[in-house]
C-alpha cells in the first residue's frame, strides 16, 4: 500500500489550527489581530501554492502575510504622497 501526501491545503489547514492555538496564549489585541490578518491572507495567494506547492506550510502562511503587509505599504505611501 502506498502512502498518502496530504494536500497543500489540508496541510496548511493544520498549521492554520495550530497558529490559532498559539494565538490562545496572545492577550495583546493587536498581536492576535495581526495573526488573524495573516492567516487571512493565505486565501490571496493558495491558488500559487496549488500550482506550485510550498516546501514548507508555514513559509505559504508567512509568504502570504508578507505579502499583504507590503501591498498594504504600498498603498499607504502611495496617499501620502498624493496627499504632498
């Protein structure tokens, strides 16, 4: 009998339920909201890792907050320096 490989997002999936794990122990607001956004943000990216999947299910978690992160930047420097 041969073995079964999860899928990206099964396996991703157990390393979202455990992140929210981790999140129990956070009692700063602002912390567990910027883990919440990260988790989110999975969901821009997971068609990529379908294609391609990631070596590791925490590197796509982070790989995609990152991203987020700096699009968000992005667009702040971009109203800021409309607003000049």
């Amino acid at each position: 009998m041969g073995r079964t490989v999860p899928s990206t997002r099964m396996a991703v999936e157990s390393e979202v339920d455990r992140i929210r794990k981790l999140m129990d122990y956070i009692h700063d607001r602002e912390l567990k909201r910027a883990f919440e956004e990260i988790i989110d943000s999975y969901a821009d990216i997971a068609p990529v890792f379908r294609a391609v999947p990631p070596y590791d299910k925490a590197y796509a978690i982070v790989l995609a907050g990152l991203a987020r992160a700096l699009k968000r930047i992005d667009e702040i420097e971009r109203k800021v320096d409309s607003g000049r």
